[in-house]
C-alpha cells in the first residue's frame, strides 16, 4: 500500500507542477490575497471537502495569547479550511498547514522574469512564493489527493489550512485555532530543505522613528541630522544582537548554529531635502530573540539600548526617538523531537529517502509557534528545497516537492490510518 501511494503521487507529477505554476501565478502579497484563496477553495471544494471561510476579527483575537498588533486593515483578507472527517474515524488527527501570502518582489528589473509569471529551469520552479510556500500547499494538497487515486481515504480527521499574514503577524493561524482548528499533529511544509525543524527563534517587528535638529548645511554644527543619528542608534543596536548571539547565552537546541539571532534593517525613510540637515528618519526593524524570552524583556532590553547610547554620546542630545510596535510579537519556541509525532515523520522521512533526517533550528519565525505554543498540536515545519526565498529569482526543486508530497501521504497514512473506499 506504501508503494502504492508513492506511486500514485510520482503518476501526478504534472499535476503537482501544474498546481504550484497556478498558485505562482497568483499575485498574493499581503492585502491581496483573495483570487490565490479563491483558487485554494475551487481545489478544496472540488475534493469534496468542506469548507470554512473566514476573516480576521483583530479586535476579539487580540484578547488571546500569541496576537501580534495588525499592520494593516484589508477587505477579503480570509483563511480557507478544507476539513475532512472520514466515515469510520480510527486513526489520530492531522493540520496540513500553508501561508498564502507572499513577500514583496524587489525591484522587478532585478528578475530574470517577471515574479508571478512563473517558469521551470534545470528541474525548478522559478517565481515570488514557489518556495515559500505555495509549493508546499501544493504538495499537502496532493498528498491528500493520492489516497482516493488508490481507492483509500485517511482515517482520521483533516484539516487542510491556507492562512494568511504568516509573513507579517501569525495572526491567519492564531485565527484557525481560536476558531477551534485543533488536532494530534500539525505538519507546515516550509521550505527547510527536507529537514525536520527543532526550533525556532523568536521575532519582534518595530518602528524607530527618530527626530533631529534641522538645519541648513551651511551651519550644520548647530543642527543633529536624524539619520546620521539614526545610524548610530542601529549600529549600536547591533551590539545587543552579538551579545545575545554570545554560545553562554543559547538554548541547547541552537548550540551549533552560526549566529541565529538576526537583527535587520528592512524599510528606512527620512529626510526633506538634500541641502538641510534630516528632521526625521524612520527605521522598520526586524529582532529575533531565542525561545524562553518574552517580547516585554526585548522591548525593554531595545528600550534601554537607546536610552544608553543617547546618553553615551553628547552628539546625539538632541534626538528624539519615538518607538512603534507593529506586526510580530512573536515566541520562540521548541519542538519535542522525542515525541512520537517527530519520530514518526523522521521514520517516514527515511522509508522515501533512505536517509536519516537532519534537524534544523530556524532563525526564522513560523506559524509552528502558534500550534506548539497555544494550541496543544504538535507541530513542526518540513518541506522543500527552495532558493533564493525573500529574494531575486526565487524558486523550488520539483522533485524535492515530489520527495515532501511523498513523506506526507507515508506519514497520513501511519498517523492517520486509513479505510477502503466502499465501491
């Protein structure tokens, strides 16, 4: 039966490649996610699964551990559920997990074809969101797909999840379990290169905006030129990401990776004229922190950060700096690789690529997170060999997605056992 349902998805091989080439197609950046999640119901209903629709209520969801501030307000901005519950239930219950939200492209003249006109090259699939993570629905999808083409269905209840905001808040997943979507096992086919995740840090999203001292360059001594100030703000921020990259202060489950705590400087904007000394400059900052610490002690720690070097350099008194807290609060968090979940993705891993898996600690935030943390569902990330993710000429391994598509339809079936479909 094994071999069977690795065939059955190695025969929907075009399939499968047609899918994700749909789903690129797409444009699905945050706010316009509704066409992508109007195609992921036409595929949900036309499996006969049911259907549940709907929005983000921020003003309820925010009472509930694991919500991050919105940083924005969008009409038809909708999680999909396709739920399937079998007549004769047996087995242990399963989340197949995807974002459908994309990040933006960069400047396009940087791509060697345009980022939603996807192409295939050298066995991949090039365009915004092939990796992360459309590929990944893709593949659940036809996972699920393969036991009907062998005349079984799985066992146990199912639950297949097109989120949104994975990129900016987690509040699309925090959505679906607040709404009750809950279950033995949760599996998100992010793009970790056909590793099991074990960890993943935490990350805080915020705006410093800082405010200088104008003036015409020709008495620029009498002026403070925000951005100039700005720079020394982050330069200084810096200092507190090598400290917490310091091995003293690591989880054991990060003890050999290089430098996961990124702090990054995404969006800057500011100034009025280049003649006259910046009045303002505004910094969007991204700051990963290991599990175990709260977003309360990071804000407090950037907090006194400023304030010292503000106070440690005379040339910076007349800034003023106003913080904005927007998009993730978000926890790290440990997955339990002694669970039976883990175990049993690991031996499914290795019955398709008879290896054993590598475990990988993320220096990234996923919707993992929300499922471990506040949902009582294991939960953990395994998916494609992707490049390029976030960047220019981004693009997946299709026979890496075959490979995931593989194991997930192997794992169905040992967790969630399976029935014959009556004829």
């Amino acid at each position: 039966m094994i071999h069977d349902l690795i065939q059955a998805i190695e025969d929907q091989k075009d399939s499968l490649v047609k899918l994700i080439l749909d789903l690129v197609s797409i444009n699905s950046l945050l706010g316009n996610e509704d066409h992508a999640q109007n195609f992921i119901e036409e595929q949900f209903r036309s499996r006969s699964l049911a259907i549940d629709r709907f929005g983000i209520n921020h003003d309820e969801l925010k009472k509930y551990p694991g919500y991050s501030p919105s940083i924005g307000d969008w009409e038809n901005h909708e999680n999909i559920v396709g739920i399937f519950k079998p007549e004769k239930p047996k087995g242990r219950s399963l989340i197949l997990n995807g974002h459908i939200d994309v990040v933006p492209v960069g400047d396009e003249r940087l791509w060697t074809n345009p980022p939603f006109e996807p192409t295939i090259k050298d066995g991949h699939l090039y365009g915004r969101g092939s990796g992360d993570m459309k590929a990944g629905i893709a593949a659940f999808i036809v996972a699920f797909d393969s036991f009907k083409k062998i005349g079984l269905e799985p066992a146990a209840d199912i639950f297949l999840q097109s989120v949104v905001e994975e990129e900016c808040t987690g509040n699309g997943a925090l959505a679906c379990l607040q709404r009750g979507y809950k279950a033995q096992a949760a599996i998100i086919p992010e793009p970790f290169n056909e590793t099991i995740m074990s960890a993943q840090v935490g990350v805080l999203w915020l705006n410093m905006e800082v405010f200088g001292k104008p003036s015409h360059v020709l008495n620029a001594n009498h002026g403070t030129n925000a951005i100039e100030g700005a720079f020394v703000l982050w330069q200084h921020l810096k200092s507190l990401c090598e400290d917490w990259n310091n091995k003293k202060n690591r989880p054991a489950a990060f003890s050999n990776s290089e430098d996961p705590i990124k702090f990054n400087l995404g969006i800057i904007e500011g100034g009025e004229w280049a003649s006259s000394l910046a009045t303002r400059c505004q910094m969007n900052l991204r700051i990963g922190f290991f599990p175990g610490i709260h977003t309360e002690d990071v804000i407090k720690s950037i907090e006194k950060n400023i304030t010292q070097t503000i106070q440690n350099n005379p040339e910076l008194s007349d800034l003023k700096v106003n913080l904005l807290y927007g998009g993730f609060q978000s926890q790290g968090c440990l997955v339990d690789l002694e669970s039976d979940f883990v175990k049993t993705l690991s031996k499914c891993h290795t019955s398709i690529t008879n290896a054993e898996p590598d475990f990988f600690a993320s220096a990234a935030t996923t919707d993992a997170r929300t499922f471990n943390l506040y949902g009582d569902t294991p939960a953990t990330c395994y998916g494609p060999k992707a490049r390029n993710i976030h960047g220019i000429d981004e693009c997946v391994s299709i026979n890496s997605v075959i490979k995931i598509s593989q194991v997930i339809a192997v794992f169905i079936a040992e967790w969630c056992l399976f029935n014959r479909l009556s004829k």
